[in-house]
C-alpha cells in the first residue's frame, strides 16, 4: 500500500511537471522550458536526456531497463520527457537532426511499453504512439 501511495504521489507531481511545461511552452519560455525538462528527466528517473539523446537506438531499451534499471512508469515519464526535447528542439529551430533523433527515442520507449509493459496502456502513448509511426522514423 506504502508503495502504491507514492507512485500516485509521483504520478500527480509529474502531471504537475507536464503543466509547468505546457505553460513555458505556451509563453514562449524555451530556456526555462529546456531546464525543467532536464531536470524532470533527472529526478523521475535518475537519467539525463542528453545521454538518451547519444544512446544509439539499438541500444536504448537495453542500457534502459537493464544498466539504468528503469521501471515502465519510469520508462513511460522518460518517453513523455523525449517527446517534449524533440517540440523544443522543433520551436528553437533545430529539426534537421535532434529533433528526429528524439521522436525517435520517444516511439522506441513507447513501443516497448505497448509490447511489454506490465501496468496499464494510457490513451495519451496511444496517441503519441500513432502520431510518430506517421512521421515515418
């Protein structure tokens, strides 16, 4: 139950997260928006984006679950964290490379959590999930 309680808590503090990064987003707050991204990133699973972003994709999954030792909520924040890097790097005019790179990163982490996550399958990563097979990765 102890257990329970603080992944909901996780859970509502990150949806709090998501909302700050809406709202920069909206403003236009792009260095602030960069900074809370990282540093969700950092506190929800201990991983920086920029060593997702230089991971090689055949290795993502791998250094993910296995060396980082991520568990699917935590995978799920990551993936939401990625596709948000990638809206920035698009609204701060670096699409030729990064931007690709984490759509791509994000629809490797979704993917695996549609085939082999053991919680449930949220109507958002349905979502995101279609809106990336379409980009053609």
């Amino acid at each position: 139950m102890l257990k329970r309680d603080y992944l909901v808590k996780q859970f509502e503090e990150f949806g709090k997260v998501m909302a700050i990064l809406l709202g920069l987003k909206s403003n236009g707050n792009y260095p602030d928006l960069l900074d809370e991204i990282n540093k969700a990133a950092q506190k929800y699973t201990s991983t920086e984006i920029s060593f997702v972003e230089l991971l090689p994709d055949e290795h993502l999954i791998n250094e993910l679950t296995r060396e980082k030792k991520l568990n699917d909520d935590q995978l799920k924040m990551l993936g939401d964290l990625v596709f948000e890097k990638a809206k920035y790097y698009l609204k701060t005019g670096f699409p030729e490379i990064q931007a690709p790179n984490c759509y791509k990163k994000a629809y490797l982490i979704y993917s695996f959590l549609k085939e082999h996550a053991t919680g449930n399958y949220s109507l958002d990563m349905h979502y995101k999930l279609e809106l990336l097979s379409k980009m053609n990765l």
